[in-house]
C-alpha cells in the first residue's frame, strides 16, 4: 500500500469477496487488492467516491 492509503476506518464482514465486487460496482478505487494476510484476516482496501478509505476484512 502506498502512504496515503492509510485507513480512516475497518469494516469486518462476514464474507470479503461477496463485499469486494459491489465496492467496485459503486465506484470505489482498490488501494490493496484482495489478500489473505499471514496473521489470518482476508482484506481489501478501498477509496469509496467521497475519498475515505476503507479497510475490509473478514477473520479465516
């Protein structure tokens, strides 16, 4: 992730990439793609259209 992706905020849900396609639909810009992180969460990060990034993850 770039510096200026730093999240304002973290969602969980319960399913991440039932999440991730409509966040795209809408419009949100992928600052961290799709990743299953070492320590266990599954996440994306996203610009929605206002600029607030959004941290999304869901626990393995």
């Amino acid at each position: 992730m770039t510096h200026d992706a730093a999240a304002a905020v973290s969602v969980q849900v319960d399913d991440v990439d039932a999440a991730y396609a409509p966040a795209v639909t809408a419009g949100a810009e992928v600052v961290h793609p799709l990743t299953d992180e070492p320590w266990g969460v599954r996440r994306f990060v996203a610009r929605d259209p206002d600029g607030q990034v959004v941290n999304v993850l869901g626990h393995a």
